[in-house]
C-alpha cells in the first residue's frame, strides 16, 4: 500500500478512455457462449447469436454482443493481441466492468442524473485533442478496427453518469480541512532530499491460497508482455486491481519508504524504464515500472503547467498541402510570438485539430510534443513537430513552472479527489452487494 505524498498530475475524478477492467480473476466455465470470446473476431462464427445473455443486472440485460463488442475495444485500444488466451483472460473482467456500468447508469436514473450529448462529445473532444488527433479521429480510428462505437459511447455514457452521481453524492463528504493540507505539505518538505521514484503499478489481489498460483501465472505473463513491448499502461488498465488502474497504474513521484518493505527494496533495484519481477505482499503481487528517478523536491519540468496554441498542416489525405504552401505557412507560423496570432491564423486555416488547448501538465502530453515544449517559454513556438500526417507547431500561451512541493491548492484538490474516488469504491461495492446480479457465461 502506497502512503506517498500527494502531488497533482493534471487528472481530476472522472472518466478516462478505457475503465479498468479491475475486478474478478476467478476462473470461468466453459461452454458455446464462453467459446465465442475465445476467438478473434476475424475466425468469429457468422451466425454465433448475439443476443444470447451473458448477465442479468437487475431489470437490465448484457448481451453476448455488448461483451464481444467492448472486448474489441479493449483489445483496439490498449495495444493487447488479440488472441485466443488473451480474450479468455479478459472476458471475467470485461463481464464484471459491463455490470459495474448497469449499476452505475441504474443508479444515475434513480437520482435523475445522466450523460447528455454534449458531455459526451466534449468527452471524445478532449480524448481527440489529448492524443493529438483531428476532430473524428477516434471514430475513423476505431471503425477502421471494426469497433462497434456504441461499445465505446455507452462506457462514456456510464462514466460520466456515474461521475455525476459521485459528485451529487458525496461532495460535502470530500471536504478537505487545511489540518489535512498542512501535514501533507509537512511531509512533503520532509521529504525533500531523498530519492524519489516515477513508478507505474499493477496490482493483482490474493484473497485465498488457493488464488495464488493463478494469480501468479497471470503476474509473470503481464512482465513478460511488459518486457516484449506492450504498453505498460494498456495492462495496468485491463489487470490491475489498483484504483490506479483507470490512470494506466499511475502513482506518480514515491519517496522510499511510503511503500510496503517488499515494494520499496525491489523499487531500489531498478533502473528507469525497467520493469520488476512479480513482487509478493501481504495483498498480492505487484509488478512496478520505474520512469524516473530524482530527489524529491525537485521542480519537474514534466508538471509544469502549460496552456497552448496549435497549428496542424496537413501532409497527407485530401486536404494535404502543397509542398510550397506547407513550405510558406511553416515559416509564417514560425514567426508567431503570440497565441492571440496563432489563434487566428488557426481560425483562418480552419485545419483539423487547430487552435487553442485547455491547461494541460507538460508530462500528461503525447511524446514528441512534450520534448518540444518542456523547455519552451511562453510567446516562442516549437520548431515543427512530424506527426502522423500532419507538422504540428505549439506555442506556450501561459507557463507555470513546478515550484517542487506541490502548492496547498494542488494538495487540497488532489486529496477531494481521493477521498471521492474512495467514497465511489464504496458506494459500488454496496450497490453490487445489493443488486441481483446473474451471469450465464
């Protein structure tokens, strides 16, 4: 268990592309319906009924089609292969979290709360914007895998409901008291000077002997695909059991000894971008990635907070510029000292994806953009940046450097936003225990 200090990393509670597949490693049964998942959709059979149930969550139905259709958007969005063994592995979790979303939009129409079309789209919007990707993209994307987008809509849906019934909820039961503040920027500060670790986590529960040796397989398999090149990330987010899960096993900077001995010594044993070895505690096994290492109290240009601009110059598809009308924009562009000009040649352009972008942490942006900007200063644009079909120019707009111990604001909101992820843990734990939940696969 990790007592570390709090510090923000631009994430707030609420909804991320893919939920976490995070509950249940228990065995399951074998049989037709069973069977269909174990195929990949290509080898699929063309008359396997969808309609078949595979759940009944209180007055509610899940289909043998919505389990196949959101284990298509596991499998497309996290990178996973696949295969026959992956899709068996990830059919109990991917049954559980389609139960956990009925329960979820139940319990938004009992208090009249629900995800309008607006939030939706704003949703995909800032999915798009985050991943560097043109307005439709994600849907271009995920229809070229042969997603059904209703898979993908309906877990949108579900999150932000369920964000807003968190929030009608428990609220005032998130109060923060600067007592609470106080002692995390008391520990902060004495922390400063040790060695501190950029981890990412996957945590696997043991809740009995007999768990132990499948839960260990399923340990050592995560590494080795870890090690063989599957993001981190994608695996933490369909295995953990960690409420880091929805943030890709994300614990930000741990200080040495705000973890449990076992973690703490393999921790030390790590270079950056290195993986453990399945780790045993008292819990289960855990399996750490470091990133980094630094001396706490350090100012990290990766959270630096940044506002920007950008400009997309297509290069391929049918809006693609000529060479000598990329050639002439390019320079203009490069010539920019404002984001007030940047923003209006972006409205002129009209390109896709152009224009300004909302507070961002220079750490949380996609690779080759954040080694443009982290030591950009506000008012200079970025030499231009290839990405997939398009150059890319980012101007910094507003620039606040980290000051190295979080501020009281930052540590307030992030301790809200525990203690209402918390709060929601358990008011899904009690909805679950109340619900008459039957699964037939």
């Amino acid at each position: 268990m990790v007592k570390r200090v709090l510090r923000s990393s631009g994430r707030s509670f609420g909804f991320l592309l893919v939920s976490a597949c995070v509950t249940g490693l228990a065995a399951f049964s074998s049989g037709t319906a069973v069977a269909q998942f174990m195929t990949p959709p290509a080898a699929a059979p063309a008359a396997a009924s969808g309609m078949t149930i595979a759940a009944v969550v209180n007055e509610d139905i899940i289909t043998v089609f919505d389990v196949q259709s959101r284990m298509d958007l596991v499998i497309a969005t996290s990178g996973l292969e696949s295969s026959a063994d992956i899709r068996s592995r990830l059919l109990p979790q991917v049954v559980d979290v389609l139960i956990d979303e009925r329960l979820k939009l139940q319990e938004g129409a009992r208090l009249k709360v629900k995800a309008t079309e607006a939030e939706i789209r704003q949703s995909v919007d800032g999915i798009e914007q985050r991943n560097n990707m043109p307005p439709g993209g994600f849907r271009t994307l995920l229809t070229s895998k042969g997603v059904d987008m209703a898979a993908f809509y309906g877990q949108i849906e579900a999150e932000i409901t369920w964000s807003k019934v968190i929030r009608q909820s428990f609220d005032r039961g998130a109060n923060v008291s600067a007592e609470e503040v106080n002692a995390v920027i008391a520990r902060a500060k004495a922390n400063q000077g040790k060695p501190e670790f950029l981890l990412a986590e996957i945590s696997l529960s043991v809740t009995s002997a007999a768990q132990d040796q499948v839960v260990r397989d399923l340990a050592n398999r995560l590494v080795l695909q870890a090690r063989g090149g599957t993001p981190f990330p994608a695996l933490a987010q369909q295995f953990s059991q960690s409420p880091t899960a929805v943030l890709g096993g994300d614990l930000g900077w741990v200080v040495r000894g705000e973890m449990e001995p076992e973690l703490d010594d393999a921790v030390t044993r790590l270079e950056p971008n290195q993986i453990s070895d399945p780790i045993r505690t008292v819990t289960g096994y855990h399996i750490l990635a470091l990133r980094e290492k630094r001396i706490a109290g350090a100012a990290d240009p990766n959270m630096a907070a940044v506002t920007l601009s950008q400009i997309y110059l297509p290069t391929i598809g049918v809006r693609a510029l000529s060479p000598q009308r990329l050639a002439q924009l390019s320079q203009t562009i490069s010539g920019l000292t404002s984001c007030e000009q940047m923003n209006k040649l972006a409205t002129e352009l009209e390109t896709p994806g152009s224009g300004s972008i909302p507070p961002v942490y220079v750490g949380g942006l996609p690779e080759k953009v954040r080694d443009a900007v982290i030591n950009l200063q506000a008012g200079h644009t970025s030499a231009p940046i290839e990405v997939g079909g398009a150059r890319l120019f980012v101007q910094i707009c507003m620039r606040r450097d980290d000051p190295g111990v979080p501020s009281g604001e930052q540590i307030m909101n992030n301790l809200q936003n525990e203690k209402l992820q918390n709060l929601a843990r358990q008011k899904l734990r009690d909805l679950k225990r109340q619900a008459l939940i039957d699964v037939r696969i």
